[in-house]
C-alpha cells in the first residue's frame, strides 16, 4: 500500500510539471503573436531563447518519468500513464517549437509595415492555446470524453488557417510586392495550424490512457 501511495505521489507531481511545462508554451505562443502585432523584436528574441528552458523541462520529466518505472514497478495502467505523459510532453515541446518558429519569422520581418491588420492569426493563436489548456485538463481528469470534444474543435483551426490563406493568396495575386511579407504570415498561420494538430495528438493519448485503446482521432487535411 505504501508503495502506491508513493507512486501515485511522485505521478501527480510529474502531471503537475506537464501542466507547468504547458503554461509555459502558452505563453510562448501567445507573446509570439503578441511580438508580431507589435513588431516587438525584443519580444521576439525571448520566446527565442526561452525555448530552450521548454526543452529543459521536457527532460527534466523525462528524467522522473523513467526513475518512477525504474523504482516503483508500476502495473500496467500505471505504466500506461506514465508512458502517455512521455508522448504528451513530446507534443508539448513541439508547440514550443512552433511558438519560436513564429518568433523567429517576426524577426525576419523585422520592421517591416504590416500587410494587413491581424485579425484571424491572433484567434488562432487564442484558440491553440484554448485547446491545449483543456486537453491537459483532461489528462489531469482522466475524461477521454473532454478529450474528443476537444479534437472535434480542430475543424475551428483549420478554417482560420483556410481563411488566411485565401487573402493572402489574393494580396499576393493582385500585387507581386506583397508576396515576401505575405507568404511569411502564412508561415506563421502554418505553425499555428501545426501547434493544434499537435494538441489532437494529446487528446489521442488521453484516450489511450483512459481506455487502453489507441485511436486516430483525428485526420488533418494539410
């Protein structure tokens, strides 16, 4: 009995770094975009550096995650936990890596005049970090149901980045100036796409945590 207790422990200390771990890219994102509204290089340059602090923490649970295997011997839904969170702080960490994508492409753009007003990029942006909160939440709750809902919303995501596309497209094909700027907000619309496919890939492992069955929840179109 002890020794579960002590397992059970050291797990939810583990899912409170996730959570950690997840309040950090979401700050990433958010002043990523902030840095672009702004043309905040500065701003720019510390979601830049602060990446790595991201990935630090990913190996700092990495690290806990294989001595609780090593220690406690957990039993199969136990490990079943413990493995999810590894593929779920893998997620994590590349939403962080989208978030400096988006940095470093405001820095590109340096301070150029802004093509148009952003308006459907900061949504995205709103609605990534929206998801990604909740399906750690989720996880947290163990409710594969919160999960699904979740990775029905992706559709809201990739109907922004459909949307942005298409007027840029059309800046792009009635004046050749604009294509530089233009195509570098598409980039940053891609990552932020890419960022909610990411957490559709959490949500699948909140499933498989639950349930014990691994399900494609999910099929992104791009």
């Amino acid at each position: 009995m002890e020794i579960r207790t002590a397992f059970h422990k050291r797990l939810r200390e583990i899912q409170d770094d996730v959570l950690a771990m997840g309040s950090m890219v979401e700050k990433a994102t958010d002043r990523a975009v902030e840095a672009l509204k702004e043309r905040d290089l500065d701003k720019a340059r510390e979601v830049v550096t602060g990446d790595q602090k991201v990935n630090r923490k990913r190996f700092d649970i990495e690290e806990k995650c294989v001595q609780l295997i090593a220690t406690q011997q957990p039993m199969a839904s136990d490990l079943r936990a413990i493995i999810c969170v590894l593929n779920i702080i893998t997620e994590i960490e590349r939403i962080g890596d989208h978030a400096e994508g988006i940095a470093r492409i405001v820095l590109m753009i340096g301070d150029e005049p802004p093509l148009k007003p952003l308006i459907d990029i900061p949504r995205m942006a709103e609605k990534v970090n929206d998801m990604l909160h909740r399906s750690l939440d989720a996880l947290i709750n163990r409710d594969a149901e919160a999960a699904r809902r979740i990775v029905a919303e992706d559709d809201e995501v990739d109907n922004l980045y459909d949307q942005v596309f298409r007027e840029l497209l059309t800046f792009m094909a009635e004046d050749a100036r604009t294509i530089t700027r233009a195509t570098r907000l598409i980039w940053v619309a891609h990552n932020l796409e890419r960022s909610a496919d990411r957490v559709t890939n959490i949500c699948e492992r909140v499933v498989y945590m639950v349930t014990g069955k691994m399900e494609e929840l999910s099929v992104s179109k791009y």
